[in-house]
C-alpha cells in the first residue's frame, strides 16, 4: 500500500504525516471548523480514499490531507456522530 517508505504501524505512518494532519486541522479552524481534528481526517482517508488506490506514496497521502475539500471531512465527521 505504501510503496515509497515501510511504515511500521498505522502509528508509524501518522507520525510521519502529523505536520500535514495539523496543517489541515488549523486551516479548517481558521474557516472556523472546529469539530474535526486529525484522527477524524486520518480515518476518513483510511477508511474511504487510501483504500482505493494503487501504489500510494507518501507524497500522495500528503496531498489527499491537505486537498480533500473541507466539506468532505465536515459531512463524515457529522455522519459518524450521527451513528454514535
């Protein structure tokens, strides 16, 4: 799945894109989104994005964290709750 470096864990691999995830998570409060934080972007892409793609690198799970539209992350983040 991740071709260009061998993550360890799935703790391995957040730890390698926290800076992305926290750049992600203070551009949606400054839009005043202040409901998603970075395990609810990191699962989201997890679960729906990563998944459906081939020879994922780590510049490509960069570039999904910081260009998946905001509305994206908001409307799971509401659906999840939803469920719970």
């Amino acid at each position: 799945l991740f071709m260009d470096y061998e993550f360890t864990s799935v703790l391995d691999l957040k730890a390698h894109i926290k800076p992305a995830l926290d750049s992600k998570v203070k551009e949606m409060q400054r839009k005043n989104i202040k409901y998603v934080n970075q395990d609810d972007i990191f699962e989201y892409l997890r679960n729906n994005v990563w998944p459906l793609k081939n020879n994922l690198t780590l510049y490509n799970i960069v570039d999904d964290i910081l260009n998946t539209n905001n509305e994206v992350f908001c409307d799971y983040v509401v659906n999840k709750k939803k469920k719970n």
